[in-house]
C-alpha cells in the first residue's frame, strides 16, 4: 500500500480581484466543492506546475492527476514503464513515441512527489484489476 504523509495546514488571507473571486465561487458550486479547497488545489498544482516545466494536471475516473503536456500519459503511466524498461529513458521514449525529455520531465515529477505518484498507480491498478474480474465473471455468463 502506498505511504500516505500527514499534513498540517496553515491559515492565511488573501485578497483577489472581484472577477476572480466569482469564478472561483461559480467553480465550488459547480464541482460541489468548497471554496477553500477549490482554491488550495489551484494553488497547490499552480505551484507544482511551475516547479516542473511539461507537467499539468487533469480530472480522470479517480480523480485529479499530473500528466504530461501535449499527451494524455500520467506521470504515473511513465513512471511504470520506465520501470519495465530498466530504468531506461531512451527505451521508455522510444517505447511511448516520446521526446526524452518528456520522460525526464515525469521523472523529476515523481522524484519530488513519490507517495501521491504511488498512490494513484495503486490505486488505478486495483481499479484495473477489479474491471478485469468483472468482465471475466460477465464473460462466463454470455459464453458457452
């Protein structure tokens, strides 16, 4: 199981132009979300994706995750198949049509943020595995 790291927060204010204010409010509401949080997850990858220049982040099926600019690969994604490739980031461009420096870029994302990036390749390897033994229980249902 993953390693999950306990984290304190800390209050402070901040002051944003009325428009901004708006969208983030209609934004909550939208995603049935509170504010605060809405804006603490802006912040958070905001500073991430500064951080590291080819990353961003997207909503998927389990939730909110760093990929790589100009593809639809998560980091974690990458981050596996560098690990059947040895290690390498030549094999592994090569293997996802990638530019190595695209490679790279997941590398330095997952060696700054380890746990989130185990986290979610667990967690979409169970999901994996339990759509896998769904279909196979559905197929001994349909077929002869």
């Amino acid at each position: 199981m993953a390693r999950r790291r306990e984290i304190t927060t800390k209050q402070f204010s901040i002051r944003v132009a009325a428009p901004v204010f708006a969208d983030l409010e209609r934004r909550a509401q939208e995603t049935a979300g509170s504010r605060n949080a809405l804006a603490e997850r802006y912040i958070a990858e905001g500073v991430k994706m500064d951080d590291h220049p080819g990353i961003y982040f997207r909503d998927a099926a389990l939730g909110r995750r760093a990929a790589l600019v100009g593809t639809r690969l998560d980091v974690w994604q990458v981050i596996e198949t560098l690990r059947k490739h040895e290690k390498s980031v030549a094999d592994t461009a090569e293997y996802l049509s990638l530019p190595a420096e695209k490679v790279r870029a997941a590398v330095r994302f997952y060696a700054a943020y380890p746990v989130e990036v185990d986290d979610l390749a667990e967690r979409e390897s169970a999901y994996a595995a339990r759509g896998e033994a769904a279909w196979r229980a559905e197929q001994k249902l349909v077929s002869g």
